[in-house]
C-alpha cells in the first residue's frame, strides 16, 4: 500500500528509488554491450568487466544523481561523463554518438520500469508516462539531442523492437560477459552467479542465446518462482531498506563533494567508468592521507 508521502512522489521517483532493481544490471549491461559499437568501446577503452562493484557503484550514482539529485549535483556527475566519453572513441563508434547515448538510456528505462512492474504490479498509463518523459535525462544529459529520444511511449515501443532485433552480440561482447560473471576476485562468485541467473532470465530469449547463456524449462520455473517471491515480501520490506542503496550512494557522494578530479586516462565508457574511477582516486587519496597522519 502507498503511503500519502509516497503518492506526493513524482511516479519515476517511486519506481528508481527502489533497491530490487539492482537485480536487473547485468541485463542492462549485457544489453548494452549487445550493440556492436557500445561492445568495441568498452572493450578498447574500459576494464569494468574485471571490477563489476565499481562499474555498479558508477552507474548507481549517475542514476541516482539524474532522478534525485539536485541541478548542481546532477550537473556535475554529467559533466564528468562527457568529459570521458570525448576520449572514448575509435573505428566504428564514438561514445558521443546519440544512437549509443539513446540505446544506454532506453536499457535503464526499459529494464527499471519491466523489473519495477514485475514486483509491484502495473503503474497506471499516466506513471508510466511519467517514468518514460523523466528518463529521457539518462541521454540528454550527456548531450543527446531532446529530439533524438522517441517522442511517446509508443515511439519508444517500435524503436526497442527494431533496436533489439538488430542485435548482433560481438566476441568483445561475450568475453566481457564472460569476464563479468566470472571476475579475478573469486568471493564475488557468488554475486555474480546470482546475477547471471537474473540476467539469463530477464533477457531477451535470442540474446540469451547469443551470449551462450544456459536456459531451459526448470531454470524458467525457478525463476518465476524467485519473482513470486520477490512480488509477496519485498514490498513489505521497510521503506527505508528497500532505498538504501540509493539513499546510501547520495550520502556518499555528498559527503565527499561529489567527484570532481579529472577522470583517468582509461576508463569504462559511460557513467560506470567515469564515476567508478574517480571513486578510486578518492577512496586512494584518502588512504595515503591517512597513511601520512598515522
């Protein structure tokens, strides 16, 4: 049941603050990189695949600071952004290219709202409108033409069919994928065996297939059963622990200032390099600092 406070939310709020949508990143990744031009730009300018937290915590805080940070905040997380994207580019992409920032952000809007609805149920047209006029930030903050994201929801629908049907999962592709299940540090295993489940899951069937991802009828009733169980208990969950990790990520970042070194030489295209890397420099900043007083 919503709460008054809830109802006073834009709808896009109440769907992006909620932590189960952490179960669909490796979709949104996996997605991503299924296009040609995103997976040869993460292959020659980024090492995500061999840290998958940092690649998480990037994504989160450029997500979180576009839906709810403040003008300053959501400025300055896009700015980085851009910065880097000018030097990720080579034969065959450009990370400044508005298909690639279009085809990124329909990944997180598309893939948020199916996994929002998955457990709570269906949003009202007018939400969903809502979710789908406010995600346009994931690509216009980066630069993307207002023009260049489908003008309605039903603009949106054609355009992911075509979008997704054009697929072609490259080899750069599936060693990331590889390498991002299966990463150096093995007590991620675990993680990341769970998330490959999810991903497998929530993947388009012919995607899954590309990627050399196991699926057959026991895995789908195992899966439909994990999704039963996620829509009876975590909208029961408190408020507070089911927005955690974005509540967590803001403070964060605003402890710290937000991140505003220069972004380094290499780094994972998009947010998830950008701000991940400078995550680093920070958190290694403040080691030798500590190293210094002791």
């Amino acid at each position: 049941m919503k709460t008054p406070s809830d109802l006073a939310l834009p709808p896009a709020h109440r769907v992006f603050r909620e932590a189960v949508l952490l179960g669909g990143a490796g979709t949104a990744v996996l997605l991503q990189i299924a296009h040609p031009s995103v997976a040869q730009g993460v292959a020659d300018h980024s090492d995500f695949a061999h840290r998958p937290l940092d690649r998480l915590r990037g994504t989160l805080v450029f997500v979180y600071t576009q839906m709810f940070g403040t003008p300053e905040e959501a400025d300055r997380v896009a700015r980085i952004v851009r910065a880097v994207h000018k030097r990720v580019t080579g034969p065959g992409y450009d990370a400044r290219d508005p298909d690639l920032q279009v085809w990124v952000a329909a990944t997180l809007y598309h893939g948020n709202l199916r996994l929002y609805e998955m457990v709570f149920g269906p949003l009202p047209e007018a939400d969903r409108d809502d979710v789908y006029r406010r995600s346009a930030v994931f690509a216009t903050s980066l630069g993307c033409p207002a023009d260049r994201w489908p003008a309605t929801r039903a603009d949106f629908d054609a355009y992911w069919a075509e979008a997704v049907a054009r697929l072609a999962v490259s080899d750069a592709a599936r060693a990331t994928a590889r390498t991002l299940f299966a990463p150096p540090n093995r007590a991620l295993w675990p993680l990341t065996a769970a998330q490959r489940f999810l991903t497998a899951g929530l993947l388009p069937e012919d995607v899954r297939r590309q990627y050399g991802l196991e699926w057959d009828a026991a895995r789908q009733r195992r899966f439909d059963r994990l999704v039963r169980l996620a829509r009876t208990w975590y909208p029961r969950l408190p408020q507070a622990v089911r927005t955690l990790p974005r509540d967590a990520y803001l403070w964060d970042m605003r402890r710290q200032g937000g991140w505003r070194r220069r972004p380094p030489r290499r780094a994972a295209t998009g947010a998830a390099g950008a701000l991940g890397a400078a995550a680093r420099r920070r958190r290694t900043a403040e080691r030798q600092q500590q190293e210094r007083a002791a």
